[in-house]
C-alpha cells in the first residue's frame, strides 16, 4: 500500500540512511538496492528522490565536507555534530537539484525542517563573499575550475536573490515567534508587619579613672660626659706617634758604617784591593771512567748489520766510481720535454672539457622546451579524453539507473514465489540430514573395528615381550688379552700387540727427544761462536772509527783559529742586575729624601775592614784547594768555614761556581 510522506520525513529517512552508511564495509550498489528494498511503501517519485539524493550525497561527500566543515567552524559553532549529515543533504539540494525540483519545493523542504538552523545553514551557504572566494576555490582543487564556476557557482548566483527572500521570511518567522511567547509574571516581595518596639532610656556613662603616671628617673650624668673609650684611642694614638718618631731618628742616626766611607779612604781600599794578585779558578781534574758496556746478542747482532750495511754501501760506491757514471741530461731534458707536453694535454683537455659543459648546457635547455611542448600536448589530449570519460559515465549512469528499475520489478515478482522457494528448501535439508545421519553411523562402525585390531596386535606384541624376558641371560664374560675383538676391522688387534706398540712409540719418542737435544746444543754452540765472530768485528771497526776520529780531531784543532776569550753571559748579568738596583735605590732615595749622614771612619776600622776582606779572599782560595784535590766534600768544606767564620765573627761565603 503506497502512503504520502511529509518533506520533514523524507529528509529524516535520508539523513538516517546516510548515518548507516560505510564505504568501507558496504558498496553504493548494495547500500541504494537494500534502501530501495526498504523504500517500497513509498510512491515512485518519493522513491526516485531520496535514491538520487543518497546517490548524490555519496557521490559529491568531499565538495559538501568542504562547506559543512566551515559552516561547523565560524557559524555552527554550537550546533550538534549528529545533525552534520543533514546539513550535507540541504547543501546537496541547494547545489545541484535546485534547477530540477524548483525553488517552490526547495522552500516547502526548508520551512518543513528547523527554522533557526535552516536559517543559519543557508545564509552562511548562499553569501556572495564566501562563494566568489573560499568556495570556488576549494572546489576547484577537487574538480576542474571552468566546470566549478560554470556549473555550480553561477546557477547559486543566480538563486541567490531569491533564496535571499526566503531566508528573510524564515528571519522573520523567528522574530514573530520570539515577541509571542508569554511572559512570566514575577513575584513582588511584600515586607512584613512588625510590631514597632518602643523606645527606651539610655542610662548616662560613668566617667573613666583618670591614668596615674609613672614616676620619671633623673638624667644620668654620664650623657653629659665624654666616653672613656675615645680617651683611651687618643692616648694610644699619641703613644704610638712618638714611638715612630723615635724609631725613625734612631734609625737616621745609626745608619751602616758601609755607606758612609769618606772618599780619600774609599780610594785607599780600591788601590789596596788592586794590589794583591787575582785569584783565579782552576778545574778539576778527574778521571774519566771508560768502562767497557756489556751488550746483549740483540745489541751485538744489530750492530754488526750495521757495520755490514755500511760496508757493503762503501764497496758499492767504490765499485760504481771505478765503472764511472753516466751523464743524466739528456734523461733531464727528455723528461723536461715530457712534463711540457702532459701540461699541454692537461689544458687541451681543461678547454675541451669546458666546452662540452657548455654544450650539454645548450642542449639541456632545448631538451627542457621540448619537454614544455610535450606537456602541452598531453594536456590537451588529457582534457578531450576526460571530456570524453564524462560523457560516457554520463550515459552509463542513465543505464544503471534503468537497469536498477528492472531489478527491483524482478525482486518484487521474486516475493510472490517465497513459500514454493521455502518448501523445496525445508525438503532438501531433510534429505542432507538422513545422509548425514548414515554416513556418521558407517565412520562410527569402522573406527571401533579399527580399535579392536590395534588392541589384539598390542596385546600379541606384551606376550612376545614377556617370553623374551623370561629366558635366562649369560652376565659374565671371560676376556683373552691375546685375542682380537673380531669386528672385521683392518687394523684390529689384540691387547698385547696394542701394549707392545705403544711401548715401540714411547722409545722412538725418547730417541727423538735426545737427537732435538743435540741439534739445539750444536746450534747454541754456532750461534756464540757467530756472537764472538761479530765481536771481534765491530771491536775493529770502532777502532778504526776511533783512529778516524782522532786524526779528524787533530785536523781540526790545527785548523781551528785562536779566538778571543768571551766574556761570560753571567757576570754581564750580573752587572746588569747590579746596575738596575744601584737606579732603584737612587730612586728611592729621591722619593724618600733623606740623606745619608756623614759618619767619621777611624784609621783602626779601615785595618779591620782590610783584615776581613784578606781573610775572606784566603777562606775561598783554601775551600777550593780542598775541593780541587779531593780531600773533602762540599758539606765537610762548609761546616768548617761556618766554624772559622764564627770564631772571627764573618758571615761565611760559600763557593757556588760550576765545576766543569
């Protein structure tokens, strides 16, 4: 029985079809016959609507993701995400079935659905700002942009002004719905009525106890006086003030009688200093120790190889001098003539190099413009061939479609003939169970025929067992050591004969030891007569080597010119440094300005003056005789001039000249 169906439910029933459907899990094909399956209670055109409106929706699912996503993003905020498909079959409509079902029953769709979404939906969709830019573009991406402008953004366009209109009337509709609804009445608060208490006497303040004051201490007399410890730091101050003074007037007074020799005296010392004769130092003499290093074999080997090599180079020269040499220019000139040409090759080779990179250069730039013109071509024959694709999916379509009418008016003649169908069935299991049934009962018989044979065979197997277990058995065995094993072997043989070979093996073993023993002494014996043979060898050439170089040294000291002796780097040093603190102390004085007073100098301190520096210079000349000669060491030399320094009051003077 065929039932009228409102537009509110059409658009229910197709939105609850496309929440149902899975790419993934189903096909279209299947997907459009079950929903034409369902769909039978319907009139032909209901029926044609919502199967071209799933189909669609289907279809076209990425170009409508692209609005709704962004209807969801800036105006949809707060709409639910379960009403995404009915949004995507308004779109669908709006699109590409707004030619063919008229704007009048696109109206009755929209007024049959929510007023405020719909509202909402389609003043977002048909905004001429959104469709012009951000639209067209996106569609573009998908399909090919003279089809998306011609095809789908101008007809919007063009239903804009009136799909404007209803977009007014469903604004309207919701400004009128909002002003009729009641308003409710509020409830108005109401004070009580409360007795007013009457007013009562308020009793006079008692006046407050007036506050007794502390009685106040009297000044110290201490505030008035200054504090000892400032008269103390002042008395130390004082204190310490005069006891620089004096220390610095002491010190003024009772300077170093060093520095204050008169100059006619200072003349005396220095003439009396040149006087005596100088001392001079003089080296010790020691032996040199020339003992003899004990080499090893390693030592001795390799230094015999190297006076052999040296020997073999020498007599190699020699021998070569007496065959004479030959003249290399001409080998220098050919090869001077050889490195000029390879130069010359090498930069012809440079320039043709050069010259080939700039003609794959040339050639690659050609072959980039031919390949630009090859493209072209392809994609002109590309946009026939997809013009051509389009117009047979086109026809193909129109045949699915009439091919799917024929299927379902088969489907429904199919119905009629079910109960024929299901008896037939209900028969033919019948006759699988009975076979069933005869076949298991067979199996059955024969797996228990097969078990009773495996038991009997089993039982027969125990039986033969148990007899052979109860035969007596031989344990003990009676062994000849001069007999073989008599397992067919070739080199069988008897205990004895093994015993009697190993005892042939172990003798032949010793024989052999002893004979390794003798070789390894003859060897060792060689090898120190080779040792002492290299020995003998180098003692020659090093005396050779040592007359050698003597009779070089000899040359070169009658050679050697007589040279000047140098002045040593030490003393210059030391006068140097002598002359840098001389600078500092004049400095200092300068600074400080004080000058040195002048002091008497008796005749009796000059004598003594004269007498420490004589026994000083006699001190230095004794430790070095010492030293020299070997009849004390350094220590035993200081401790003793320490004593004699202490018994004339001398500051000692250690000698720290190098021996050489």
């Amino acid at each position: 029985m065929v039932k009228m169906v409102s537009h509110r439910e059409l658009i229910a029933l197709i939105v609850q079809q496309l929440n149902k459907f899975n790419p993934e899990n189903q096909s279209l094909e299947d997907f459009l016959n079950e929903t034409a399956m369902m769909l039978q209670t319907l009139n032909v055109t209901e029926e044609k609507f919502v199967l071209d409106t799933l189909a669609g929706c289907t279809e076209y699912k990425s170009m409508l993701d692209v609005v709704v996503n962004a209807f969801y993003v800036q105006d949809g905020r707060y709409c639910p995400i379960s009403e995404r498909n009915l949004y995507m079959v308004i779109c669908y409509l709006a699109t590409f079935q707004l030619e063919e079902i008229g704007l009048q029953h696109f109206s009755r769709i929209v007024k049959s659905l929510d007023t405020a979404k719909m509202q909402q939906f389609l003043r977002f969709f048909f905004n001429d700002l959104y469709l012009n830019t951000w639209i067209k573009d996106e569609w573009s991406h998908i399909y090919d942009s003279v089809y998306v402008k011609e095809n789908l953004i101008d007809p919007l366009l063009r239903w804009q002004p009136k799909v404007q209109q209803l977009i007014e009337k469903l604004t309207d509709k919701l400004s009128n719905r909002s002003s009729t609804v009641k308003t409710s009445r509020v409830t108005q608060p109401k004070e009580f009525n409360l007795t007013v208490p009457k007013p009562r006497a308020i009793p006079p303040p008692s006046p407050a106890p007036l506050p007794v004051l502390p009685k106040r201490q009297p000044v110290p007399p201490s505030i008035y006086k200054p504090p000892k410890e400032r008269k103390q730091l002042e008395e130390i101050k004082t204190k310490n003030i005069q006891k620089a003074k004096d220390l610095l007037l002491e010190a003024n007074t009772n300077q170093f009688r060093c520095a204050t020799i008169k100059p006619e005296k200072r003349e005396n010392i220095h003439d009396s200093m040149e006087s005596k004769p100088v001392f001079k130092a003089q080296k010790i003499q020691s032996k040199i120790d020339n003992i003899p290093i004990k080499l090893n074999t390693a030592a001795i080997l390799r230094e015999g190889a190297l006076y052999q090599r040296k020997l073999e180079e020498e007599l190699k020269r020699v021998e070569n001098l007496q065959q004479g040499a030959g003249d290399s220019s001409e080998f220098l000139e050919w090869q001077k003539q050889m490195r000029g040409k390879d130069v010359e090759d090498q930069l012809a080779e440079i320039e043709c190099r050069r010259l080939q990179g700039k003609l794959s250069y040339e050639e690659a730039v050609l072959a980039h413009q031919n390949v630009i013109q090859e493209n072209k071509k392809k994609a002109d024959l590309l946009r026939e061939e997809k013009a051509e694709l389009m117009h047979l999916y086109a026809e193909k379509r129109l045949q699915e479609q009439k091919e799917m009418k024929e299927l379902v008016e088969q489907v429904m003649e199919g119905h009629k003939n079910v109960k024929q169908v299901k008896e037939k069935i209900q028969e033919y299991k019948q006759q699988i169970v009975q076979q069933v049934c005869e076949e298991t009962g067979e199996l059955l018989r024969q797996a228990l025929e097969e078990q009773e044979e495996k038991n009997r065979k089993r039982y027969e197997l125990i039986q033969q067992i148990r007899a052979i277990e109860s035969t007596p058995s031989i344990r003990h065995k009676f062994v000849d050591l001069t007999e073989t094993g008599g397992h067919g072997l070739f080199g069988e043989m008897s205990v004895v004969e093994l015993r009697e070979r190993l005892a042939l093996l172990k003798e032949a073993q010793k024989a052999a030891e002893e004979e390794k023993r003798d070789q390894i002494i003859h060897e060792k014996q060689a090898k120190e007569q080779l040792i002492l043979d290299k020995l003998d060898q180098i003692s020659q050439f090093r005396a050779e080597l040592g007359r050698a170089a003597a009779f070089k040294q000899e040359e070169k000291k009658k050679s050697q010119p007589v040279e000047r002796p140098m002045k040593d780097e030490r003393i210059l040093n030391l006068q140097k440094k002598i002359v840098e603190r001389t600078m500092e102390r004049k400095k200092q004085e300068g600074l400080l300005k004080i000058s040195p007073q002048k002091t008497r100098i008796v005749s009796s301190k000059d004598s003594f003056q004269r007498n420490h520096w004589k026994e000083l210079e006699e001190s230095r000349e004794r430790q070095f005789r010492m030293l020299q000669h070997g009849f004390m060491d350094r220590e035993a030399v200081q401790k003793r001039e320490l004593i004699a320094a202490a018994r004339t009051g001398a500051k000692s003077c250690i000698l720290r000249s190098d021996l050489k």
